[in-house]
C-alpha cells in the first residue's frame, strides 16, 4: 500500500502552487535570477525516513537558514558564556539586516538577524583558526547537520560579495565594539560563504530533523552536537527564527523555524519531525510566502504546534492491583507510556494514597518505553521509602530502563524480568525456600543495601 504522507503533501503542493504574490530577494543578483517557479517539501522522520513532493532534490544556497547551525557550532565549540558574552538571546522585533546592536554594550540582539549571525561564525571553530580554517569547520558541520558533504556556489557568493556593504556596515560596527575583534571583512567573506552552501530542501529537511532529534543525525547516527545546544538553538529559533513575525509564527505556526532569502523555510519540532520547503518569492519580512502558507497548512492539519497540550500525566499508572493473597500477596502498579517529572509524581501520589498493606510491592515498567533523569530519581525515591517502611520492593524492568538501580540509604530494589519471577522469590520466601527475605537467589539481580 502506498502511504499516505506523500498524497497530502502533493495536495499540499497543489493547493499553494498558484499563488504568485511575493518578490525574489533582489539585492543579491544571483538570487534575483532564481526560478520561482520551484516548489518542494520534505518531512524527515526522526528514524530517518523521509517524505517528499515536489522539486525535493533541486539545489539552491541555504542563505539564513544556516544562522542557527553555525550558532549551535559556536556554541559546541566555545562554550556557553564566551558566545552568550557576545551574542543575546532577545528578539528583536527587526528585519533580519537592521544595523541595530544592543545598546551600551553593542551586542546583537540575537544571533539569527545578521549581526549575530556574523559574530557566531567569528566563534565557530577554534580560537586561533584562521578565517579559511573557520570557513571549513563550518561547512563540514553543515554538512554533519545533513548528512552528507556540501559545498559553495562560488558564484552566488561572488554575487552577494559584490553588494555586502550593508553586512560590511554591520561588522565594522561589531568591530568598533569589539564585538569582533578581527578583520570585519574576512568575517563578512566567510560568512557569505557560510550562506552560500548548497542544500537541497532534503538535506534542509534532514538538518532540521537533527535537531529535532536532540543533535543526532537520524541517517548517519552521529552526535552533530550536545543536548543543552540544541536546547538552545532551539529556543532562539522559535522566538527570533522568523525575524519581525515571530510573535506570528509562534501562534499560528508554532514549530521552531528558521528562513532564508534564497526562499527556503525549516521547522523542527522536538521529538517529532524535520520540516523543509522551498519557494522562492519572498514576503515584506523575508520570508517565502507558499512556504509560510505550507506550515500554517502542516500545522493545523496535523496539530505540530509546540504548545499543543499533550494528554495529561494520568495515564501513567495503568493500574494498580494485587497477585496473589496472604503472605504471597504482591502489589503491582503496572506503569505505562513515556514518565517526566508530571508522571512520575502521579506514581509518588498513587503509592503514597494506596499505603500498600502488602509486604511485597512491583513497580511494573514492562509498558514504559522511556523515563526520565527526574522521574528515575523519584521512582527510586519511592523504592526507597517503601523498603524504610519495611517492604520489599521489586522493579520489573526487561528493558533496563533504570540501568542501575540504586536508591541509597537504607533502600533496595529486587530487578526482575516479570511479574511471574517478583511472585516465585516471594512465594519461596514465604514457603521458606529462600534464606531471607528480598534476596532474589538466583531470580533477579539485587541492588545491595548501602552501609551506613
Ligand atoms: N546572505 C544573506 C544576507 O546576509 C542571508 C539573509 C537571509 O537569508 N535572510 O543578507
């Protein structure tokens, strides 16, 4: 059977593809002789599959769309405070060119307008590179970002390097601030370069899929970089990816998102999806006018916004019963679905209103597919003063979700495989086939006691 993704993104397609309302980016030359007549979308999945219509593998030059890849390789590469010293986090509520700089301290207001944009690509890379060196880094780590080797239209950027003087104007007013504190023109030349990397909306798609997949490549599985960077790229890209309409965006489209003047758009939604497409007319803030209308479109249809609610943590305690009776008894809680800190104090709650009679008590992860740092934490919490309040506590978990399980001081925790195993170590127990009570014999792996 056909899937169905690719129908709806054709129709998609279709339904945009007559409006002709926008402008090609006229101060780039090259840019001006582009074909607007291109169309094309792309979702990556975060396990790598990806869902096309449309003009998907035809090139064209990332331009700001490479703002956020380069800021998250600053970051990688230098650390938080030295480029959080050098570039805000504030929106700016300006177009993407303004020669505006924070005042006092002449930092840009954020880096996805160009004058954070020029000073993240001075800090991409090691401090003593020289410029060709940075140039580098910062290609291969676009290329990282989607997968595959890129490299320059060379004649894209000779064709914005002949009419930069407004970005020239930019970084040597950076400069006088010691914002940069190098030659203006070799940041404003690499930066160029950095925008004029050829992409196609597929590798758009898979960058944006990297992110939304906590900095791992869904195709190549590599580490592109850390968790608290993306966290942080994503953040500045839902409040300042779309220049002057990001207080729109982040209503009607709300999806973390960056454009770019050649007529490409990104989304990336957390956990979820990378989204690209490209069409190259342009609205008054610069941003394609089929591709803003495509992620409204993508985002109502299928409910992408970042502050769509999802189902409350209830669910999380799938039941709560007892196996067996007299001194076999066991009271299993039987947990289920994704556990974060909402969850796992509903289990806190749960157990502390059950007040287990039984001596025997099973926190059941067998339907649990993911938990937390927090929530592990507090789980083990509980395993704990449950044994203080002398039970035995059994943690079914097949899947090693709580790799090592210790609660500390004065808890313990009996991993079983399931619930049969928890029920047979405390039948033998009771039955006096076991030596003591919460030793798995050779039924579980038993997490020791801490000595005090
Ligand atoms: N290279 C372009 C510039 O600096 C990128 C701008 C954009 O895509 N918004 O003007």
């Amino acid at each position: 059977m056909r899937s169905v993704i690719p129908d709806y993104l054709t129709e998609a397609l279709a339904e945009v593809a007559p409006d002709v309302s926008g402008q090609l980016a006229g101060y780039i030359p090259e840019l001006a002789a582009a074909d607007p007549g291109r169309l094309g979308v792309v979702f990556a999945t975060l396990d790598g599959k990806i869902y096309g219509a449309g003009d998907v593998d035809a090139e064209f030059t990332i331009q700001s769309i490479s703002k956020p890849f380069a800021y998250a390789l600053a970051l990688a590469d230098r650390g938080f405070d030295p480029v959080l010293a050098k570039i805000g986090v504030e929106p700016s509520g300006e177009a993407f060119n303004e020669i505006s700089l924070e005042s006092g301290s002449g930092r840009p207001l954020n880096p996805m307008i160009n004058a954070g944009a020029l000073t993240a690509h001075s800090l991409a890379g090691s401090r003593e590179w020289d410029p060709a060196g940075r140039v580098e880094r910062v290609i291969d780590g676009l290329s990282a970002f989607a997968g595959r080797q890129l490299s320059i239209d060379e004649r894209v950027y000779a064709s914005e390097m002949e009419h930069a003087h407004r970005n020239l104007a930019i970084a040597h007013m950076l400069r006088s601030y010691d914002v940069l504190t190098e030659d203006p023109q070799a940041v404003v030349d690499g930066y160029t370069r950095q925008c004029s990397v050829l992409v196609t909306v597929r590798d758009l798609a898979m960058m944006a899929a990297t992110l939304a997949n906590r900095g791992v490549n869904p195709v190549s599985g590599e580490q592109v970089v850390g968790e608290r960077v993306v966290r942080q790229v994503l953040s500045v890209m839902a409040t300042c990816g779309m220049y002057d309409s990001a207080g729109d965006w982040a209503t009607q489209v709300g999806i973390p998102a960056k454009s770019g003047v050649s007529g490409g758009l990104i989304g990336a939604l957390p956990g979820q999806i990378g989204i690209a497409t490209l069409s190259a007319r342009l609205d008054a803030h610069g941003n394609s006018v089929r591709g803003v209308t495509l992620f409204e479109r993508f985002s109502s249809d299928m409910g992408l916004h970042v502050m769509e609610v999802p189902p409350s943590a209830r669910a999380v305690v799938r039941s709560n019963h007892v196996v067996g009776g007299g001194p076999h008894a066991v009271r299993v809680f039987q947990l289920q679905g994704g556990i974060r800190f909402a969850g796992a104090e509903r289990i806190v709650r749960e157990v502390l209103d059950t007040a287990p009679p039984e001596v025997a008590v099973a926190l059941d992860l067998t339907m649990v597919y993911s938990i937390d740092d927090v929530a592990r934490r507090m789980l083990l919490e509980v395993a704990r003063r449950l044994t203080v309040d002398h039970h035995e506590v059994f943690l079914i978990d097949p899947e090693a979700l709580v790799p090592d399980p210790e609660p500390g001081d004065g808890g313990r925790v009996t991993v079983v495989e399931d619930l049969e195993q928890a029920v047979r170590s405390v039948t033998a127990r009771s039955t006096g086939h076991e030596p003591a009570p919460g030793s798995p014999g050779d039924e579980g792996r038993e997490v020791p006691r801490e000595q005090p």
